[in-house]
C-alpha cells in the first residue's frame, strides 16, 4: 500500500475533544458529520466530565502496570491503580460504547487519539512533584507501558469495529518545548533540558509502531513550530497542525512532506464559536490552502488527496451547536478544495 492511498477517502475529520459529557451524542455528531464519504469519524474524547476524561487522564488510564492519579498540580504517578484512573478507564468504556453503537457496519477509516509519549512526560508528575520529563529512565518506561496500552486498545476498537481500518493519532502539543528545551518544572523558576533529538524520534517511533505493520498514524500538534522532518522520520502517515500557525520558515518542509507522500491535516476552521465568522464561505477557508499550493510549486491536483482539512484543534471549548456546524464546514471545505483546486 502506498503512504497516499492509506488515507484515500478522508477528506475531512475532526481533532478528538468535544463539548459536554453525553458520550452517544457527541459519537452521533462525529459518525453523522461524515457519513458517506464526507470523511473519517473518531472516538470523541469528552474532557468537561473532570479528570479523566482530559486527554492526559485518558491516556494514562490507557497505561500497562502505570498509574496516576490527580493532585492539586495534576497528575501524579501512583503505585496502583486508584479512583482517578479506573474513572478514567470507565469513561473510555463508556465512549467505545456509544462509538461502536453508531459505527455498526461502518467499512472505512475511523480514528482513535491518544497523547504521544513526550506530552505525556512534560504532564505527568513523579512522586516528588517534577514532571517525568527530568528522569530519562522514566521516560522510557512511560513510553513502553504507552505503547502496549496502545497496542491492547487498538485491539479493542478493532474487535469492536471490525469493518473499520484504525487510525491512530498521537497529541504532541508538548513535543517543540520538549525539543527547545522550554517545559517548565514544577517551580516554574527553571525549565527542564531539552531532549536529544534522536531519543525524541527513536521513542515516538517505538510508540507509532503500536499500530502495527500494516496501521495507520499520525501525530497531532495545535502549537507553533511543529517538527515536520522529524514527525517523517519517525514514521508518522500524517501530521496534523493548526494551518494559521504555519510561517515561511516552515514551508519548505510541507513541500517536502507533501511530495514524500505525507497526507497533512490542517486547521483551517475555528475551533470555538468567538472565532467563527466566515463559516458561510467554504471555499473561502481553504483559500490559504490553495495559496500555499501555489507558492510552493506544488500541482493542485495533488489538494485532494494531499490534504485533510481539520478544525484548528479540538472542539471542547465549543458550543455543541458549534461543534457540528464545525464539524459539517470542514466536510464542506474538503469537498470545495477537491472540487476547485486552482
């Protein structure tokens, strides 16, 4: 299979995150907004129920023979697994529930999020308060028990969802202040040393290839400066980015991306309703897409099938009449680059 042909069909999806706490709503939402083609549903992660349903409970409740648990300042390492991650672990449950109600007979790609190994150093705190992120040891042991959580969760959707081709994105918003060396610790008096380059990428390609030889991936980042090159390296089929964040310095490494056979996801539509005007225009929201295109030499041809077109970020500080109408814009500007490329 060629790097572009795993994404055929996914025009359009969503981040992960959507407002309120009703698990079968939001999995309508994500399932209806792109049925028929429209582009790829995903298993909603619904963060207004508390702890553990934030993406970093979510994800640690995910973890193999690793638990956390919530202090004041966040999460904490535990020794077992108590109230906080079973709740989170319950949730997860509970929004496989509602997917697999709403996905019955669905052939096609559907995506499951989960934060990638370096977010999750940077958030989880060891036992004395600093993030995982200052003890290397710990780290490579945070991103082995991930990606055999992984591995067991996938498995999961799969047995689920048989019909359907798994996606796994990993959330790095965390990875360029991972790799500039600008995470606070817990003082905030100091930041933590950035982490070498190639044990960045060694650690996220151990953890992408939880999705097996034949899986899908890619990583997601709503911050500034994401590592293009390095996401490549590292095995990713698709990078996911907020496309109003994207400078000229960055531009020659989408180029490159593109024509490596990278699909990328990018953020043209506003992920909350303050920043919302303009959605009567699809054509107008891709506009910058097809802009780029053209600075970059690239054939318009290629839009379609180069490009999923995403809200900026995740939908939980939405509206829910907005999360859909987000939802339902980015189908339609999909369908407006595929059908006016130039």
């Amino acid at each position: 299979m060629s790097e572009k042909s795993k994404f055929s069909g996914c025009p359009a999806t969503g981040i992960g995150s959507m407002p309120g706490g009703d698990a079968r709503e939001a999995a309508k939402t994500v399932t209806g907004s792109f049925a028929d083609g429209q582009g790829m549903p995903y298993l909603a992660e619904l963060p207004a129920r508390g702890p553990g349903a934030d993406m970093i409970g979510r994800t640690i409740g995910m973890l193999v023979e690793m638990y956390g648990h919530v202090e004041p300042s966040g999460w904490r390492i535990s020794d077992r697994p108590g109230r906080d991650t079973r709740r989170a672990r319950s949730w997860l449950g509970e929004d496989l529930d509602a997917l697999e109600e709403f996905t019955q007979g669905y052939e096609g790609l559907l995506k499951v999020q989960a934060v990638g190994p370096w977010t999750l150093a940077a958030a989880l705190e060891l036992r004395g308060g600093e993030a995982m992120l200052a003890d290397a040891g710990a780290c490579r042991d945070l991103a082995g028990s991930l990606a055999e959580g992984l591995r067991a969760h996938l498995a999961e959707v799969r047995r689920r969802m048989p019909g359907a081709s798994v996606v796994l994105q990993l959330d790095e918003p965390s990875l360029t202040a991972v790799l500039l060396g600008r995470v606070r610790s817990a003082s905030g008096y100091r930041t933590y040393r950035a982490v070498d380059r190639q044990i960045v990428e060694a650690t996220l390609r151990d953890v992408l290839a939880a999705a097996g030889e034949d899986g899908t991936t890619l990583v997601h980042s709503c911050a500034p400066e994401v590592p293009l090159a390095l996401l490549r390296r590292a095995g990713a089929d698709g990078v996911s980015l907020d496309f109003s964040l994207l400078t000229e310095r960055e531009e020659e490494a989408i180029g490159e991306a593109v024509e490596g056979g990278t699909q990328l996801f990018l953020g043209v539509v506003p992920s909350t309703d303050a920043a919302s005007e303009g959605l009567s225009d699809p054509g107008g929201s891709v506009k910058g897409v097809r802009t780029l295109w053209r600075r970059l030499g690239l054939n318009p041809g290629t839009l379609a099938e180069s490009v999923t077109i995403t809200p900026s970020c995740g939908l939980a500080g939405a509206s829910p009449a907005y999360a859909r109408t987000a939802l339902a814009h980015s189908a339609r500007a999909a369908r407006s680059l595929a059908d006016n490329p130039e």
